[in-house]
C-alpha cells in the first residue's frame, strides 16, 4: 500500500519536502525495505520511487489490456483474461482446419453478439494481439525509462497518460497474446 507521503512523491517528486517530510519519507522506506533509517540513502530514495512507479505502470498496463479495443470493423471487443482465453481456442479451432468456414459468433461490447467469417473473426484476433502488445511494449518502454532515470524529475515526468500519443515501439515479440 502506497502511503500518503509515497503518493505525493510520486506525483511531484521530492524537491519541496521539508525536512519533516523526508524523515517521514525515511522511515516509511526504512519499514518497508527492512533497514535502518540512516542507512536509507539518497539513492535508496530515488530507487524506492522508481519501484513505485514501475508497480504502478505496470497496474496500468493491465488495465489497458483488460480494458479493451475498437477493431478496424467499428465494434469494441472487451480483452480480459478470460476473453484472451476463449480467443485463443478460438483461433485454434480455426487454423486446426484451415477448410473449416465457420461463422464465428463473437461478443462485442457496443452491438452484443456479431456473426464474423473465418477471415474477419481471424482479423479481430490479430487486432487483439496487436492492442496487447503495443501495451506491453508501451508499459516495457516507459520501465526502461524509469529505470534509466537518474532524478526524481524524470521519474514523475514518465507517466502512461503522457505517453500515450506516442507511437507504438517496434520491438519483435513473441506472437503469444498471453505475453
């Protein structure tokens, strides 16, 4: 549980703590680390923040994913676990024989069950694919970030929302959904 004087850290850094503040802050991370507050250092500080905030993007990220996506067909498919699940058998089902024709009934959030050909159905799979894993890719790009940072500025100033009008990265993946 992030604590109040943690939350603030996080949203602002810690340049206009007073000294009151800092020793709060000390001994909250003294506590959680399991060291003595002398021993908490500087970079010990910068360190605990950058846990923090990685914790964080990582909840967003999930929650990015699970959240959902619009497909290029105009109807929004919702991507919790258990729909990335059924995804998957789905797709099995399909590409097990590539002469099944199938009508795939798939639930959308906007317009309840829509009837998919192979083709369509296969393409929604693939922009759900593409939805996770530019999300992951996002939530890796902005941990490399933190983890680079060497101020408590660049830390706060890394944030998901910020981020996100920028361009997936490019990076290779795994085609596993599941990631």
């Amino acid at each position: 549980m992030i604590t109040r004087i943690e939350q603030r850290m996080i949203d602002e850094g810690i340049s206009a703590f007073t000294q009151y503040d800092m020793n709060i802050l000390i001994v909250r991370i003294s506590e959680k680390i399991g060291k003595l507050p002398y021993e908490i250092t500087a970079d010990v500080i910068l360190q605990h923040h950058k846990n923090l905030k990685i914790d964080i993007l990582e909840d967003l990220c999930e929650e990015e994913i699970i959240k959902g996506f619009k497909a290029t067909n105009g109807h929004f498919y919702r991507t919790n676990r258990d729909d990335q699940i059924n995804m998957i058998g789905q797709k099995d089902v399909l590409n097990t024989d590539p002469n099944v024709e199938e009508t795939v009934l798939w639930k959308t959030e906007d317009a309840g069950y829509v009837s998919h050909t192979k083709d369509e159905w296969l393409k929604v799979y693939a922009e759900a694919f593409e939805h996770k894993k530019n999300q992951l890719l996002k939530y890796n790009e902005l941990k490399m970030k933190i983890i680079s940072a060497t101020t408590h500025e660049e830390v706060v100033n890394t944030d998901w929302v910020a981020d996100n009008n920028q361009q997936a990265p490019t990076e290779t993946v795994s085609q596993d959904p599941e990631g």
